[in-house]
C-alpha cells in the first residue's frame, strides 16, 4: 500500500460561531490526484488552506509525512501552492517570480537560473523571463504560478481552482497538462474545484463535499456509477431521482412498478432514493417500455440529445440523453437495464 | 463640444485665471528689471536668476533642501510602521486611527504652529516639566532653532506621508503575502520582498507631500525658526513684502517650482510602473 503523504484527523474550523468543516477525516497517498468538489461554500477551499497552514484548524490534527504539522507555519512546510487568482508579483518580472522561493531558500544563482529555465520550458514558456506579469494572459499567467509553485519540487501542490478563470478550451487543454504534470513529475496534487466535469477527467479520487461535511470519498467511476446519497448523486452529472421503496434483496419498487436492481442490504420496505442516469435509459417503442410517457422536449446538445418525457402516471419529468432523434409530442416507452437502477440509503454520508 | 467636456468648463476657467494666468505673470516678472520702487521695467533680463546663485541666497537654498530633507526622513521614519500598524489592524479600527491621524488638520494650521511655541519656548510646558522632573538644571533654549523647525514640519506633515502609504499598503492583495509565505518567505522576508516594494508609489506620494509643503514653507521657519531660520519660502515672502523685490522673489519661485516638478517626475516615473496607486 502507497503510504499516506497527508492526513486530516477530525479536522474541524469554526468561522465567526459558524462550522466551517465539521470533523474531517481525509488520507491523501502519495503521488494522488485528489480533487475537493463541492458547491461554493461546502469547505473544500477551507480544508485546502488548513492543509496549506493558511489557517489553523479550530480542532483535529493534520499531518505531513506522519508527522503533525497542526501549528506549523506555511513558509515551513513542504507544501506549495497555485493560488486562485495566481498571486504573481506584480513587482517582479516572470524569471523573479519564479525564483523567488529559491532565493528565499539561498540556492546560488547557477542552480536558479538552470531550474527556472527547466520550469518555463515545462510549461511551455521557454524565452519569457523578463515580460513583465501583466503583459501575459490569464493561461500564460496561470502556467507561471504552476511554475512558481513547482520550482521548489514540493511534495504536495495544492490548487485552488486554477483554472476558474480560463476559458473552456484553454481549460481543457490545461487539465490535460496539469494530469501529465502530476504524472511525470510524481507529486501529490489537492486540487479544488466546483466544476464536476473537471474532477472527474483529472482525479484519482474524489472527495465530494458539502455543507462542511465529506460526502463521499471514491474514484471518479465510484462516484459517478455509485453516489452514496442524493446530493451526490445530483452534483455529479444529471440524474434521474425518485423516491422508492425496497420491496426486498434485488427488489425495488417506484411508479407502482416493481423493478429488478442489483442492490441489497437494505430493510423490507425501507424507504430510498433511487438514481437512474439519463444516458442509461433508452427510448423504445411504448409496448416495450418499462415506464411510457409523452416525449415534451427534445433539445439537440452536439453530443447528444436532451429528451424531456413526463410519465403518464405521477406526472414526474424524465431526463433521457440519447444520439437518436425522436420527435417531440409522441408517446414512448422507456426501457433500462437493472443495473442502471441506482439504489441510495436516503441521507447517507461517509463515515456516518 | 459633448456634454461630459462642458461639465469641466468652471474648473478650466478656474484654473487659467488663477493658476494659469499668474504662473506666467511670475514666469515674466522674473526675467524683467526692477526699477527703484519696485515697478516693473520692460526688459529682458537674467540677473534676478543670476543673483540667487550668490552665497547667501545659495545657504538659504541649502538650509531649505537640509531641514526639509532632515523632515520628510523623520515623517517616514514614523509614518511608515504607523501606516503598516493601521493597514494590519481590523477594519473598525482603522478608520479611528485614520481619524486620529487626521483630526489635527481639522483645527486651523497656524493656531496648531502657536501651540507649538507655547510648549517649546523657555517657560513653555516641556521645559517646565523637565525641570520638575529634574532632567535638566535650566530652561533649554529648544524654540528658535532649526530642531524646533523640523519639529513644526513633522508635526504638521506625518498625516500627508501616513495617508498614502496606507493607503496603498491596504490595497495590497492578501493573497501575494500567502504566496510569498507558501515559498517560504517568513514574516521578515516577506516584508523586505513583496510588501516594501509594493507599497514603494504610496512612499514616493508620501515624500512629495511631505518635501513640497516642507521646502516651501514660510510659517513654521518663521513662527518657531524665529527670523533665525530663513528658509526659501520666508526668502520669497520677504523678497514680495518687504524688499519690495517683485522681480526677484518671482525668480526664486521658479527655480523651487522647477526643483519641486523635477523631484515629481522622477518620483513618480520611478513609482508609477510599480502599478499601485498612490494619491497623485
């Protein structure tokens, strides 16, 4: 087993008599892509600064290499960081900023010049080093703050979504480059975002949180086939969500139907939520359909289309994504496999 | 003509009568001739800006740049950790102290320099207190002399040098100290590295608005310096009220504005690219 590089221990904050996190326990191992996702305000940016030493944790512990660096200050700890807005100086030209940590450590200037140089070339600004820092464009900017921080060779890089202020193109090529960094370079990444689509290209594991809490803590494919709860489940993608009752083992029963799932463990007639992803639903004609219903929408997406069908019986909106056209106004019949019926214990978190 | 044009029409016109306007009833006063009531000759001439560069005028000048040089280090010497003091201090602070700073200017300039001559003169309130504290044996002769200048000027401009470096020192992005704390600088090297530097347009707006004021000055020299200290501004009001010398008090004139607008351009070519704000 890979050993861990960081770890958060009952990790807790309290901002003016508010609970910013509550009780936080993460494992991060070494040369892991992990990505905080959370709406705005879940604690992820929080927890990336408790890890950074930008703020001290109310209470729990927080360790580097298994040592506790709680109260250890930031300029001490082995830890760099890429700052939201990038954070460059605006005082120094593009070759200063990134040799301000090895200066600060006293490396003599050979060794700077021949680093900051590894580093420009790394991400692809070979010839840069004296433009001023606000001749540069928000990518260029964003690549000098990766330098920046990864000139010092940290073992753990924490980014604060990075790449917010980029546009969708630029963003993607970027995520791409930040994924083969981490890999070529071996080191730990924390990467925070909001952006699900983000988390789930880059990470090797997903933390996502909510409301201070961790919600659920899995690869991208856990997370995405198996959300532990509805919050979950709605923040990753576009889901489909009833509520059911488990009739029992491998039996689920909603809009009046009995339906055949893969899950288990759950009480007799125990009351869940129940998640079907719109890409697993298939359109057919209304005989064979597993639920029928009237097609309302159908909106072209590029990749797919969006199809909007309202069930006949409880009036409830499914959401299907398919590459095949239908024609809005018909009624159709919708057909899934059992193994896209996502079972979920209602309210369920990680450790809870 | 649009409409945004016409809305700075009184400001223009304010600004060519009497700024405009009489800058170059000074720039031709100096390059005429005086005749021997002091009325103005039409002729053209160098020897009002001949004559200040004769020894006496030349100490005078020299005096001027010392004590307000000797002024604005003090003024920086202190503004400065006041500044920084006030930036770092909560929100609900800092606009008290701000207040503090500047409740001074409220009261009128002069009735502030008198206030100064009550404490600092022989029986004043300092020597008092330091001859009953025993400190020293006999009154200090403190007013009328060049300290009690320097003092008058600091006491007078600190708020002028506090209130740009504040002002810029607030306005520094929190996130640069994180950044420069996350490579490793400590509150030390932070400081020398990223905060000095960036806070450099609000010190050079802090030592224009101090050094102007200070070698300009004519009330201070001559309310504590008591006629023993002539500086450039008693030079020029003497030469207007007293020696009746149009001619000349207009060529010193010159030459301080020529050094105050030379100082200007440079401080501020060299702050400028530094891309804070200061207050000019």
């Amino acid at each position: 087993m890979t050993p861990s590089i960081i770890e958060l221990k009952n990790v807790s904050k309290i901002f003016n008599e508010k609970e910013a996190l509550k009780s936080i326990n993460l494992d991060i191992k070494e040369k892991e892509f992990v990505t905080l996702l959370g709406p705005s305000g879940c604690g992820k940016t929080t927890t990336l600064r408790i890890i950074g030493g930008f703020e001290t944790a109310s209470s729990g512990e927080v360790f580097f290499d298994g040592i506790n660096i709680s109260s250890i200050p930031p300029y001490k700890r082995q830890i760099n960081t890429v700052f939201q807005k990038y954070a460059l100086f605006p005082h120094l030209n593009i070759y200063e900023n990134i040799a301000f940590g090895l200066k600060i450590k006293k490396v003599d200037k050979d060794t700077i010049d021949k680093k900051v140089k590894k580093m420009l070339s790394l991400v692809n600004l070979e010839g840069f080093e004296k433009r001023d820092i606000n001749s540069l464009s928000g990518g260029q900017q964003q690549r000098i703050a990766i330098a920046r921080a990864l000139v010092n060779e940290p073992k753990v890089l924490l980014l604060d979504e990075p790449l917010g202020a980029l546009d969708l193109k630029l963003r993607q090529d970027m995520q791409y480059e930040l994924k083969t960094m981490q890999q070529e370079l071996g080191i730990t990444f924390v990467y925070v975002t909001h952006d699900q689509e983000e988390a789930l290209t880059m990470s090797d594991r997903i933390v996502v949180m909510s409301d201070g809490k961790i919600q659920q803590i899995g690869t991208p494919e856990d997370i995405y086939n198996e959300p532990i709860n509805r919050f979950v489940a709605d923040f990753i993608g576009e889901i489909n969500m009833v509520t059911a009752t488990m009739i029992q083992d491998y039996k689920v029963m909603f809009n009046n139907k009995v339906f055949e799932c893969v899950d288990k463990g759950f009480n007799s007639n125990e009351e869940v939520d129940v998640v079907i992803r719109p890409e697993d639903i298939n359109i057919v004609p209304k005989e064979k359909g597993k639920i029928t219903g009237w097609v309302t929408d159908v909106v072209f997406k590029g990749v797919h289309y969006e199809i909007i069908v309202v069930d006949k019986q409880n009036n409830k909106e499914w959401i299907i994504h398919t590459i095949h056209h239908t024609q809005a106004g018909i009624e159709v019949g919708l057909d899934f496999e059992s193994e896209a019926i996502h079972v979920m214990r209602m309210g369920e978190v990680i450790g809870e | 003509m649009n409409k945004k044009n016409i809305l700075a029409v009184p400001y223009v016109l304010w600004a060519i009568l009497f700024t405009i306007v009489p800058l170059f009833i000074v720039l031709l006063y100096s390059f005429t001739k005086r005749d021997s009531f002091g009325g103005m000759i039409f002729s053209f001439t160098f020897d009002n800006y001949k004559m200040f560069f004769e020894p006496i005028y030349l100490n005078v000048l020299w005096r001027s740049l010392r004590l307000s040089l000797y002024s604005t280090i003090a003024c920086f010497v202190i503004g400065y950790p006041m500044a920084y003091i006030i930036s770092k201090s909560d929100i609900k602070k800092q606009s008290l102290m701000i207040m503090l700073f500047v409740l001074p200017l409220w009261t009128n300039f002069l009735l502030r320099t008198y206030a100064w001559m009550v404490v600092l003169r022989e029986q004043g309130a300092l020597n008092e207190i330091l001859l009953f504290l025993g400190i020293i044996d006999e009154p200090l002769q403190m007013l009328y002399t060049n300290g009690a200048v320097i003092m008058g000027m600091v006491y007078n401009f600190l708020p002028f040098m506090v209130l740009p470096i504040y002002s810029v020192l607030s306005k520094i992005d929190k996130s640069l100290l994180e950044a420069a704390q996350d490579l490793g600088a400590n509150s030390f090297s932070t400081f020398i590295k990223v905060i000095f530097p960036l806070s450099f347009p609000g010190v050079a707006s802090g030592i224009l608005m101090v050094f102007m004021p200070a070698i300009s000055t004519f009330v201070i020299s001559d309310l504590l310096g008591g006629g023993q200290t002539i500086l450039l501004g008693n030079l020029i009001q003497n030469q207007f009220m007293m020696a009746r010398n149009w001619q000349f008090g207009s060529a010193i004139s010159m030459i301080m504005m020529v050094m105050i607008v030379i100082s200007m351009g440079y401080l501020t070519k060299h702050s400028s690219k530094e891309g804070g704000t200061g207050l000019w």
